[in-house]
C-alpha cells in the first residue's frame, strides 16, 4: 500500500511542477509586456523638439548675426569725398591743396608742384607739370595754376577746359551758362585793357556777403565782408574770364543792377577760371 501511494503521488507532483513552471513563463512574459512604451505625446515632443533645433540651426546659417556697417560706409563716403575734392576744383582746393595752406619747398617736392621762375618771393605760381594742354596760340600750357601769396595758397586758375570746376563750368562755355549757374548773381567788370569790352570779367562772391563797399580800384577787406559760415577762415571769391564779348558799362555792373538789356547784350565764353581770395582775384596781371 505504501509503494502504491507513493507511486501514484509522482504524477501529481509532476503536473503541479509544470502548473508553476507554466505560471511562472506567463508572468515573466506579461512583465516584458507590461513596460511603459513612449506614448504618442512623448514623440510629438521630441520631434517638435528636433525640429525646432534644426529650424534653429538653419536660421542662424541662412541670417547671421547683423553686423555694423556705418563705420564702413563713412569711411567709404569719407573717401569717395577725398577723391571727388582732388578731382575737382572748389573751395576746399584742388589736388591737397587748400586756399590759406602754408607752402614749403618740402611740400612742393612731395606733390611733384615746380614752381615758375619769379624774383618775387611774395608772389609767385606753382604747376603740376603732369597737368598740361596745347594751347592753339601759345602751345603746351600749365591746366592749373595755383598762386602763392605771402608764402600761401592765395588762388586757384584754370586754363585748360577738361578741368572740373564744382559750379559745373568750364572754360568754352558761354557766359550765359555762368550766369545761369549762379542765378545772375555776379557783378560784371570790364578789362581795362579791352577798349571796346570784347574782354571783360564776372565776379561772384563764395561764401561771404559784402557790408560795404570798397572804393573804386580796391579789393574787398576783412572790415567790408561777413561770412556766411563760422567754419570759414577765408572769404573767396570766383572771377571768370571772358573773351568775345562786347561792352556792357565803362567799368563794373553790380550784381543787384542787372538789367533785361545788359542780359540780352551779354555775350562771350569763358577763356579762364579762377577762384580764391578777394586780394588774389583782384590783382590785373599775376602778381601786380
């Protein structure tokens, strides 16, 4: 009876062996199962995220980051200005050099400026000798000449018609066209070596406005003028040379007294150009 019982235990030991082995499997299975997977929301946000930085990246890539060019762009107008006053004759000069500026012998060499031979020390011209044209008359002449007064630059002249001059002028044109560009503000004066006014002058004043006029046959001083801008050190005025004319008075037409007839009689172009001080464009014949 006991070998009978024992025996008939074993395959009941058996089954509830392979019960909890199989019960076992089931949960080892269903907690692999049971693991939180990423839930929808938790990829929307990672995605979002991803692109976002990406987005980012492109930005940053396609605008960077703005840089500050007005620095740059002055010093290019600062410059662009330089080379226009360098081409150009103004009231500011013409090649470097400046109406007022002190001359030296050492400044002449370095602009390559020869200076013409003169026994007055206090009045003289220089040239840039790489500035020059054939004149039909007198041949290979200086285009700009520039006059040194008491050891500075008193006066600008310009002989030669391709030289720009900042009022748009230049020597060919017609005196008409000067009075137009400066709005038939200039006093007219007749060459006293022009008997029947085929040579005469327009004078207009820069930067100044007389308070009273000088006698006859004197320049404008520094008691008979006010200038326009503080910034100013000297009053300068323009003087244009016309040939081919006829005589309009016996002396000087102020620029206030302009009349239909005086306008419709002016005639001429302009054989020269010159600008500077009052002393300079007074003088008849260079320095005399």
């Amino acid at each position: 009876m006991l070998f009978f019982h024992l025996k008939s235990s074993l395959p009941i030991f058996k089954t509830a062996m392979a019960s909890a082995l199989l019960i076992g499997t089931v949960q080892l299975m269903t907690g692999c199962n049971s693991q939180p997977s990423p839930s929808s929301n938790d990829s929307t946000a990672q995605t979002n995220n991803t692109d976002k930085n990406v987005a980012k990246d492109d930005k940053m890539s396609v605008n960077p980051a703005p840089t500050d060019t007005s620095a740059m762009d002055k010093a290019q107008t600062n410059e662009a200005e330089d080379i226009a006053d360098e081409q150009i004759v103004s009231p500011s000069g013409y090649q470097k050099l400046s109406f007022g500026q002190v001359i030296t012998p050492e400044l002449l060499n370095s602009l390559r400026m020869t200076k013409a031979k003169s026994d007055n020390e206090q009045c003289y011209y220089v040239s840039n000798p790489e500035l020059s044209y054939i004149d039909k008359d007198y041949g290979e002449r200086a285009s700009v000449l520039y006059q040194i007064i008491d050891g500075k630059v008193a006066l600008i002249s310009i002989q030669d018609s391709s030289i720009a001059f900042y009022k748009d002028i230049n020597v060919g044109n017609l005196a008409t066209d000067v009075m137009k560009a400066h709005n038939d503000e200039l006093s007219y004066e007749v060459d006293k070596y022009a008997v029947d006014g085929d040579y005469y002058n327009l004078i207009a004043n820069v930067n100044f406005k007389a308070i009273q006029e000088s006698p006859l046959g004197e320049f404008l001083k520094d008691d008979n003028i006010r200038l326009n801008n503080k910034q100013d050190k000297l009053p300068l005025q323009i003087e244009y040379h016309i040939k081919g004319g006829q005589k309009l008075s016996d002396s000087t037409i102020k620029a206030t007294e302009w009349t239909v007839d005086h306008k419709n009689l002016l005639k001429g172009e302009v054989e020269s150009i010159d600008i500077g001080i009052p002393e300079a464009i007074y003088l008849v014949e260079g320095c005399s």
